[in-house]
C-alpha cells in the first residue's frame, strides 16, 4: 500500500470524539472490573437538603460576628475601666487638693500656722547630728548656773 | 449559558438571591455531593463539607466576576472545601493528609454507604494512596468524567501536566490492583 493509500484510508475512518480520551478508562475498567461509583447516600437524602436551611445559617453569621464584638468591646472597656478607676485618686492627691484645704488640715490638727511656715523655710539637709557627752552637759550647766535648776527639774521624775 | 448568566444575576441580587439560590442548590447538589464524595469518601463528612461549600457559595457569590464558568468556580470551592477539610481531620488525629486518605478507604468496608465488590474496594484503597494531586485527577476524569480542560479550570493546573498526572496515577492503579498485595 502507497502512503497515499494509507492517509486515504485513514481518512476513511472516524472515531467518536474524546475516543482516544476514554481508551484509558475503559480499559483500566475492563481490567479491574470495578464499579464506578461504589458509594452510596441514606435514602432520600438528596431531596432532605434543603437549601433555605443553608440560607438561614449563613445570615446567622453577623450575630455571631456582634456578640463576638461584643464581648470583646465588654472585655477591652472592664480593663480600661480597672485602669481609670486604679489612677483617679492619685491624681485628685496631687491636683485637686487646694491651699484653703491645706490650711484648714493644719488648724484642724493644732499646728502654728506660723511654725508650719517656718519649718518650711529651715533647711535641714545641712544639719548633723552630734554626740553630747554627760561631762560637756555639766560642763555647760556649770557654766549657766542660771539652766541648773531647769536641769535638776527635768532629772526629777526619773529619780 | 444566557441562563447561567440570567441565574448569576439573580444570585447577585439581593431581591431574588434566595429564590435564585434554591434553584442553584437543586441543580447542583447531586454533582456537588459526588465530587466531594469521591474526595473525603465517608458520607456524612460530605454532607458537611457539601454544606460549607453552599455556603461559601452564597457568600461570596457577589464577587464572582464571571471569569470562568459557574459550575467550574463552584466545583473550586468544593475541591478546597473537602481538601481543607480532610487537612483538618488528619491534623486532629495526628496524621498526614494522605495517611488519613489512605485509612479512611482501608475502612470502606465497614460503611454502610459503600456497596463495592472487593475490586471497587481495592480500587479505592489504591486510589487513596495516590498523591493528592494525582488522586484528584483521576478522580475527576475517571470517576466523574470530566474534561481536562474544565479540571484545568478548576485545579489551576494546565491540560499537559494534567495529562501526565493521570498518566501516572493509572500506572500507578493498575500495579497496585493486579498484584497480589494487600492493602
């Protein structure tokens, strides 16, 4: 046969669509003789789905999505609250409290106005402290015989 | 595909998106269910999975652009709906994806929904020692005959490569099935 013969008669010939495709399948069916869908639904299965059950469920969502947001707008404004709440008086200490109170404290609890000024003024961080002996105390009270007696007063209750 | 176009613009609206949906669900709840069958293999792990996927459907179907057709974007959804579902069981038991696969059909034959001979059932078990890309062509072009060239739309994976990975997975099937092990 020609090879003009030969594309004439291939030609010829036809072969469904997709044939060469399927070769495959039908011969790995054949082979195996399996079942092509072995599986299988619970009766009327198919005709229970209903698709406005589905609907329904999908609209559920954004109340999900609120209580959702809602609890965690509950959450983040507890814990600012705690905040707030922990830092306000400390800033009433600091802010709030005026002169007129100030004084008011002072002569509620018998403080000299005076003295409270003065204390204020006196500078204090260049003070020591001194150890006193006994001997320098006489020594001081004999020389200010006018002290003795202040002395020997004090000296009394212990005696 | 004037009524897919007609049916995509009643889902899109919000006056007859229920009406519209009820329609989509009834046309494709049975072709759905198999390909998600075919994948997560117990029946009502695809009843749930075929739920999510109608649902991500109806949410997200205001963005769909018309790119591709409707059944191949929902068969998308499908396909990554069970995939992520089958990750999740097998991460749950502490498993790969594939061995959880694999388990799953060795248990086939304990089903009250699987009505296979032995043959179907060592079918199966082979299948699901596939690689997973592997296991979803041949599930897509044997079990539910589809068109390379829609897997291709579906799977993002073009027809040549698809070609190849059936190639394999039928050499694969068919060592597996005419030896005499056990699996």
């Amino acid at each position: 046969m020609s090879t003009t013969q030969q594309n004439r008669s291939k030609e010829a010939f036809q072969v469904p669509n997709g044939y060469f495709e399927a070769v495959n399948d039908r011969i790995l069916a054949m082979t195996t003789g399996a079942q092509k869908n072995p599986f299988s639904t619970p009766k009327g299965y198919f005709a229970s789905l209903d698709s406005f059950d589905w609907i329904k469920k999908t609209k559920k969502r954004p109340n999900v999505f609120q209580l959702k947001t809602f609890r965690y707008t509950a959450v983040a404004a507890i814990f600012i609250a705690v905040i707030l709440l922990t830092n306000i008086p400390s800033l009433s200490q600091f802010e709030t409290i005026e002169d007129a109170e100030i004084m008011e404290l002072v002569e509620a609890n018998w403080i000299d106005a005076y003295e409270f000024e003065l204390a204020e003024n006196i500078n204090t961080s260049e003070w020591t402290l001194e150890i006193v002996s006994t001997n320098t105390i006489y020594e001081h009270l004999i020389s200010n015989p006018n002290t003795m007696d202040e002395y020997y007063l004090l000296e009394e209750p212990y005696k | 595909m004037s009524d897919e176009i007609a049916l995509i613009k009643s889902l899109q609206d919000p006056n007859t998106q229920d009406q519209a949906f009820s329609v989509l669900v009834e046309q494709y709840k049975e072709r759905l269910y198999w390909h998600i069958r075919k994948i997560v293999l117990d029946h009502h792990d695809s009843d749930d999975v075929l739920q999510n996927t109608f649902i991500k459907i109806y949410r997200n179907i205001a963005k769909f652009k018309g790119d591709s057709k409707l059944y191949t974007w929902m068969y998308r959804i499908a396909t990554n709906e069970s995939l992520t579902f089958v990750k999740r069981k097998s991460k749950q038991m502490g498993v790969k994806s594939s061995e959880y696969i694999e388990k799953t059909a060795q248990n086939l034959r304990a089903d009250p929904y699987f009505d296979g001979n032995d043959i179907a059932l060592k079918l199966q078990k082979a299948i699901g020692s596939l690689p997973e890309k592997q296991r979803l062509v041949f599930q897509m072009k044997y079990q539910e005959s589809m068109k390379y060239k829609d897997i291709s739309a579906i799977l993002g994976t073009s027809v040549g490569a698809l070609k190849t990975s059936y190639h394999h997975a039928v050499k694969k099937i068919k060592e597996k099935i005419t030896t005499r092990q056990t699996f």
